[in-house]
C-alpha cells in the first residue's frame, strides 16, 4: 500500500473501543457519522461525530470525553510508513485544542474499499474504526 491508497474521501462505518477485558464497546453510540479524507499533497481532514440521544451530553470541546466520545474533527497532513503499516496524522487543527501540533499514529488495513485504522490508548484500549471509500 502507498500513500495514493488513501487519497480519496472515506465515509465512517463503525468505531469501537476494544477494552483489555476483551469487551468492545461502540466509542460514538451505535451509529456514529464521520467522514475522512486525504489528498494526493499529502493533506488530510476528519470528521467524527456522535448521533443517538447521548449526543448533546458532549458539547465542551476543551474535554477529552467530547473529542473521544463526541464530536471531534482535524485537520493536517500525513505520511504513510508502509513497512510498519501506519500512517502518521501532523494535527495543525483541531476542535480539541491538546490534540494541535501532535502526531497521531493509526496502523491501517485495505480490505476491498474498507480502510481500518487503529489507535493505542493510553488507558490499555484499542480504538478501531472501519471506513468505506465514497465513490
């Protein structure tokens, strides 16, 4: 895979949390929107947002329960390190202010026109979220 793989925008499927008990849990409710993209200039943009009834418990952007569990967006550029299967996001923007000026590292998995990105969490978790190509 190569940087060209992820240009494109991308439309959320899903995204849970994988907790080190083995439980999985929706992270954004059970039907959470987002939308991805990338550039071939190396620009990237997201989108992600909560939409059952627990969605206006999550309106302080300066909380990190907003950004992880409602509605969170950024943009930057990335770069993509095919032989250790991640892609690096350099945040410019962001709704929650922590997230500016970092590097987040997401490994990644093709399948067909499904994109898998996984995150680390600092509390033990796995954050996985499956996004289909917009055609």
């Amino acid at each position: 895979m190569s940087k060209s793989d992820f240009v494109g925008t991308w439309r959320l499927i899903s995204q849970d949390t994988h907790f080190p008990d083995g439980r999985i849990e929706p992270s954004r409710g059970k039907h959470p929107q987002g939308i991805l993209m990338y550039d071939a200039a190396g620009n990237m943009a997201v989108q992600l947002m909560r939409t059952d009834d627990r969605a206006d418990a999550y309106t302080d952007f300066s909380q990190l329960a907003t950004a992880m569990e409602g509605y969170h967006a950024y943009f930057g550029t990335y770069e993509v390190d095919k032989a250790k299967k991640i892609v690096r996001h350099h945040v410019i923007g962001a709704a929650y202010l922590p997230y500016r000026g970092t590097v987040q590292v997401r490994h990644y998995d093709f399948d067909d026109d499904l994109l898998t990105l996984s995150a680390d969490g600092p509390d033990g978790t796995l954050r996985v979220l499956v996004w289909e190509r917009v055609s």
